[in-house]
C-alpha cells in the first residue's frame, strides 16, 4: 500500500506508458448497480432473470469475495474512480447538498487523480452516463473530474419516472420515460458514436437501479408478483433487476454490433449490499437479496459490503472463471491501468492493487489489509480475519467470513490477542488515511439498522 503524498501530480504527467506501439489499447465500460445484493444474479440462485449478467459471468470471471469500499453510495463511488480509500479524497460519507448532523457538505476531492483522468494521456475518451452522487452543484459535476461528457443526474436518489437534477454536460435537461432506459439510450448512442473512431473509450455507466423509490415497468411488476406471490415489495425490486440487466444487455448487443467485444473490458459491480432501509423493500426483501450473508447496506456485516463482481476480457479472461481471493472497489481503477499499460508515477498515492493476475488465472497474493469506517460501524479484514466495530456494542466482533459467510461465530472472547492486533492494525491506518474521523454515532440507529433476527 502506498504511502500519503502530500500534493498528488498533475494527471497529465502522472502517468506513462509501457505499451507496445503495435498493440491496440483496450477499452473500458465500468457498470455500477446501486443498492444489488451479493445474490441478486439468476445463476446464484436467486430466480431472477439476469440472462446478460449471467452471460458475463459465463465469457468472463467472477469473484465471488468482491467487497464494496463503502457500505453506501458516495464512498464506494469515489473509491472506484480514485483507487483510494475514500476517506483520503473527501468523502468518507455520504454526499449531501446541506450539513447532515455531523457530516459536512462533501465532495469528491478535485486534487485526487480519477480514472478519466489518468487514461487521458493515453489518447481515452471518456463518458459518465447515469448516477453521480459525489458532489452537488456544476463545480463538482463529472467533467470537474476528467470526464469529457456526462448525462445523468447529480442527485444520489433522482427517481426513475421523473428523474430530477439532469444535465448533459452542464446543460439542465427534462428526461422522459424510465430513468434506466434512458441511461442506457445514452450509453448506446456514445458507443455508437465511439465506434466510428479508433481511439480507446471509457464509459462509466453508473445506474441507479434498483435502489429505492421502487419502480419499475409493470409487465415486469407483473410478472415477479406471480413468481413471488408471498414476498410483497421484493417483487418490484426483482422487477428493477431485470430491467437492469436487459439495459445491460443491451450495451453488450452494441459492443457486439460493432466488433468491440474482442477489445473492451466490462466490468459489472455494485455499490454496497442490499438496502433494508423503510423506504426501500426492508429486511425482509433484503434477506433474499444478501443469501447466506449477514447484514444489510449501512452496515459491515458481509451482507453490507460484499457484493457481485464480473469481469470479462476476451483473450485475457478465461471464460467461467471463478476466484474467492477477496478484492476490493479501489482495486478497479489501478486494474484498468495495468490492462492498457499504463504505469502510475512513482509518488501518485493509491491505495488498491491491481487484480489483473487475479483475472487472468494467475498467481495473486495480497499482502494488504482492507479497511472500513463510517460514523456507525469500522472494520478491518487481514487474510482470513475481520474485527467488526459497532460503537454501541462494548466489545468488537470477530469472524472468518472465509469460513462463515453468514458471520454467524464471534470469536473475539477466544482470541483476544488477534482482536487486540486488528485494533492496532485499524487505528494505524486511521492515523494515516482518516486523521480527522467524523464522530462514531453510540446510539444504534432503527432506520439504517432494522432488528432482525439475524442481528437483533
């Protein structure tokens, strides 16, 4: 892990190039779901159709111990396009237009060098199409950031029907119909654009589906309350998975259309686990949605932050791989580099490593640990240890998710001294990557963390 530098470079001279001048770099379209539980995908097991997900999962590798670098929204968000914590770049918590209690108004830091930004020296074109939610206000918009065009919302819940704060560029714009189609309108109509030229592209493609409001079309709405007549809400959510995917599927049709598969890198994740918040389909749907999982969105229990991850890479990727070493969100931006051979200077600060090899099915080992902290829980996972924290708990929990994915065996009164090394390890890490945390809430919240049976 590299050390804190104290004024990142300028992303035009941070980066070179060991590429042979014959190779045609690759592209990248990043796909990010909002609020997809680790076991939302069909061939899981979840009887929701997710034919194009699937497909990926069977052309390329699946990691099946992915974690979020947040159990939210904004950090997750930052962390993918810095490959840094999130809390070294500004936005340890969620982004917010006003002061939320103790969280002040965030933004994604503007000397953190993002993805768009480190791939531009090398002739990238880059697009963000759908959910932003790193800052509010055109100051903070995509194209701040190294994006060459953006069309989306800013907003971090911007509806579906009537989707609200909507810009092309820095254009407002009054989007019509349901926001996912028209999020992957846009995204197909820039890769047929892209298409017609030879320079590599990136396209961020950050859905807001299926996070909250429910809504979804009603062929589909009808078709989920058939096939699950007893599980209430979860229908609809089930209904905005698939309507997810066929978007997805159709960015899949268009690569193929324009003999790009060959030569583009997807990637498909989400942001955090599955949400149980009130306003959302609760725990109970949520409990379908995180499988044998712990825990909800908000929370570091697995179920909160472990999340499906897919990668496909023709040529590179075997198909149906399969991989269980754990990999984190702040691992994609430095992935991408290492595929278009692209090398970061020396003194540009990220915090994740590539998983190329991984990928490839080749030797990996991660000698790093990962690290995790919000106002209501922190947590740290060192090989096939996690301490949990939860300041209104008197004593931290211990688990082997590796062994108990559904963390159901504290271990800490049998190994004080690994509980006492983790702490050690954790309050290391925040004086160098969290130096200023915000303020622990001692009082367990009822709407980001609903009793459950499970966790009580």
């Amino acid at each position: 892990m590299s050390g804190i530098v104290a004024a990142p470079l300028a992303a035009a001279s941070a980066f070179s190039t060991e590429e042979p001048s014959n190779r045609v770099p690759p592209c990248f379209v990043v796909i990010l779901a909002d609020d997809m539980g680790w076991a939302d995908l069909g061939h899981d097991g979840s009887r929701i159709d997710t034919p194009n997900l699937d497909r990926l999962a069977r052309e390329g590798a699946k990691l099946s111990r992915f974690y979020a670098s947040a159990p939210m929204c904004s950090p997750t968000r930052a962390a993918l396009l810095t490959g840094r914590y999130p809390h070294s770049v500004g936005m340890p918590e969620l982004a917010s237009s006003q002061q939320r209690g103790a969280v002040p108004v965030l933004s994604l830091s503007h000397e953190a060098i993002t993805l768009p930004e480190a791939l531009k020296p090398a002739g990238y074109r880059s697009a963000a199409v759908g959910k932003w939610h790193l800052g509010y206000g055109l100051d903070n918009a995509p194209r701040t950031h190294g994006f060459d065009e953006y069309w989306g919302s800013l907003l971090g819940t911007p509806q579906y029907w009537e989707p609200r704060e909507t810009y092309h560029n820095e254009t407002p714009i009054k989007v019509t119909g349901h926001f996912t189609d028209a999020i992957t309108d846009f995204a197909v109509a820039w890769l047929r654009g892209e298409a017609q030229t030879a320079r590599p592209f990136f396209l961020y493609l950050a859905y807001n589906a299926p996070h909250y409001p429910l809504e979804a079309p009603a062929d589909l709405v009808y078709k989920y309350r058939r096939r699950f007549p007893d599980r209430g809400l979860f229908a609809i959510y089930a209904a905005m998975v698939e309507h997810l995917d066929r978007g997805i599927g159709r960015v899949l049709a268009t690569l193929d259309e324009f003999h790009l598969t060959d030569r583009t890198v997807v990637v498909f994740t989400s942001d955090n686990g599955p949400s149980a918040e009130p306003n959302s389909y609760g725990p109970e749907g949520a409990d379908f949605s995180n499988g044998p999982l712990r825990g909800f969105k908000f929370g570091l229990h697995e179920g909160g932050v472990r999340v499906p991850f897919l990668a496909r890479w023709p040529g590179h990727i075997p198909p149906g791989l399969v991989r269980a070493e754990p990999a984190i969100t702040m691992d994609i931006l430095p992935t991408l580099l290492d595929a278009a051979g692209i090398v970061p200077d020396a003194g540009h600060e990220i915090h994740g490593t590539s998983i190329l090899p991984l990928l490839e099915n080749r030797p990996f080992n991660r000698r790093d640990a990962f690290h995790w902290e919000n106002q209501q829980n922190a947590a740290v996972l060192a090989g096939e240890w996690k301490l949990l924290i939860r300041p209104w708990l008197k004593e931290p929990l211990l688990y082997r998710p590796g062994d108990d994915a559904s963390e159901s065996t504290d271990l800490a009164a049998n190994n004080p001294d690994k509980v006492a090394e983790l702490l050690a390890l954790h309050a290391r890490w925040r004086s160098g990557y969290y130096p200023n945390p915000l303020p622990q809430q001692t009082i367990r919240s009822s709407y980001f963390f609903p009793a459950t049976r499970e966790d009580p």
